[in-house]
C-alpha cells in the first residue's frame, strides 16, 4: 500500500517541477522583451544620428524606406518618422524634420 507521505512527497515534487518551469519560462520571455527593447532603442537612436542638418532629405527617405515598423513609418517630403513597437504601449522612435528637402532636425522620443 502507499502511504500518505509518499504520495504527499511525490505531489509536492511535481508541483515545485511544475513551479520551476514556469519561473523559467516567464524568466526567458523577459529576458527576450528587453533584449528586443534594447535592440529597438539603439536601432532607432543610430538611424537618428546618421543624418546631420542640411542632409538631403531624399536620402533619409531611401533610408527609411526598410526601417522600422511598417505601420508607424511617414515618408512626406520634409518629414520622416521610423519607430519601432517593443510591447503593446512602447515605441521607440526617430523623427526626421525637413525644409526645402534639407534636415532640419531629428530626434530620437521613447513613447509609453
């Protein structure tokens, strides 16, 4: 016959098994959330400082053209903005503004 105890053990060490991966599976998918949030973040900051003012605006938007997320990318003639989502209230973004098709400014924002 099994004892209580037994039984008592056993279940105890299927729940802390249990435990364990869930721990590390909530530890891996935060690990990737900031990993990917960083990446985001110097991504978005070195597009900004690639283009010093009176560069051509062309140019940042041939650049811009494959960065970022498609839904949050304006291609206008003296305005460009790329950002990236990182979490469903997070982006990071770089806005490019223009005048007479030169840079005028570009600015690197963490919205949240």
């Amino acid at each position: 016959m099994i004892s209580a105890r037994a039984v008592g053990g056993t279940l105890l060490a299927v729940l802390a098994a249990i435990g364990l991966v869930l721990f590390a599976a909530i530890a891996r998918c935060t690990y990737a959330s900031v990993s990917y949030d960083n990446e985001a973040r110097e991504k978005t900051k070195a597009f900004c400082a690639r283009f010093a003012p009176d560069a051509s605006m062309d140019e940042v938007r041939a650049a811009a053209a494959n960065e970022g997320d498609k839904e949050s990318r304006v291609l206008e003639r003296d305005l460009v903005i790329i950002g990236y989502m990182t979490g469903p209230m997070y982006m990071h973004r770089c806005t490019i503004a223009g005048k007479d098709g030169k840079v005028t400014s570009a600015t690197y924002e963490l919205l949240d």
